[in-house]
C-alpha cells in the first residue's frame, strides 16, 4: 500500500499486487482506514503491539498454517478471559457487536 501524505486529494486505497499475494498466503483480510483518522489507526497499531507483546514472543512457526492454528488456539484463550478496561470477556462483546 502507498503511504500518502496527509494533504494528498487521493482518498482511496489500493493494496499492491504483492501485499495481496501475502495477504493471501496467510489467508488474512484487510481493512483500510480513512486518511487522518487517528482513532482508527490507533486501534489497529493497538492490537498490533498486543499480539507482538503477549502472542509473540518465545513462538515458533512452521508454517502460515502453524502460525494461524496457534493464533487460533492463544485468541480462544485471550478473548474469554475478563478485561480489565472493558470489565467483561470480549467474545461475549464481539457477540453483542455481531448481532447489532
């Protein structure tokens, strides 16, 4: 994707041909934030330093597939356990927010 400075006119986003083969191979989505919303960003890098501080470290992967099974297996650990901030289990708030 081609990073923008924040005055440029162009709003739309297009992913480049080799993010998308690697989007692919991990078998991963995308989701492009609007220009100059920070919030946005800022849940997304979030997260991001959340996988890389309690997922991360100490791990070894096989394979993209190694990788996604053991990701599937830590995030069915992570999502039931009560959050301090939102006082509840945020599988029980991805339920609420799914069927809104």
């Amino acid at each position: 994707m081609t990073t923008r400075p924040p005055w440029c006119l162009v709003t739309a986003a297009t992913p480049t041909d080799p993010f998308q083969r690697f989007r692919g191979t991990l078998g991963m989505g995308v989701v492009i934030c609007r220009p100059g919303d920070p919030e946005a960003k800022g849940l997304v890098e979030r997260a991001n330093g959340y996988l890389e501080r309690s997922f991360l470290p100490g791990r070894r992967f096989s394979s993209p597939t190694d990788f996604n099974t053991q990701l599937i297996v830590w995030l069915e650990k992570a999502n039931n356990r009560i959050h301090d901030t939102l006082r509840c289990r945020p599988s029980d708030r991805l339920l609420k927010t799914a069927r809104r």
